[in-house]
C-alpha cells in the first residue's frame, strides 16, 4: 500500500439522539464535537437512526410526520378526497 494516502482511523462515540444509545467504534469521520465516556474523550458523532432504534432491528413501529407529508402533496397537487 501507499503510504500517507489513507485517513487516519481512531475511536468514535455515535450516539443515537432518538433511543439515547452510544456505539464506539472506529471510523474516519470528521467532527469537531467531543464527549467524555467513561472517562475518556471520543470525537461525537449524533445519529438519528441506528440499530437500536431502526424498525427492522427494534422491531417496533415508529410513526415519522407521513401526515403532514401527505396533506402537503395533496394539497400541492390539488388532490380532493
């Protein structure tokens, strides 16, 4: 392999805003937040979806705003029911 070519990979803290979960794992994404995790600092990577809140893994329903998105298209599509 090449040498200098490749970014540098370290420990990451993604933690999922809906369910509240963390998953450290090591990545190479950019980010200029840290958060303290039992006791040491991890770059912090926030996430709205991951495995412990994802339907398929959770296996529970999760209701996004589908209504307003409806009546929206409806509405901009002039659509009657």
């Amino acid at each position: 392999m090449k040498k200098d070519i490749h970014p540098s990979s370290r420990p990451v803290l993604f933690k999922d805003i809906t369910t509240d979960q963390n998953f450290i794992i090591d990545s190479c994404v950019e980010t200029d937040e840290t958060i303290n995790f039992e006791g040491k600092d991890y770059p912090l990577v926030k996430v709205e979806i991951s495995s412990s809140s994802h339907p398929f893994y959770s296996g529970k329903e999760r209701s996004g705003g589908t209504t307003g998105r409806i009546e929206k298209f409806n509405k901009k599509y002039n659509i009657k029911k």
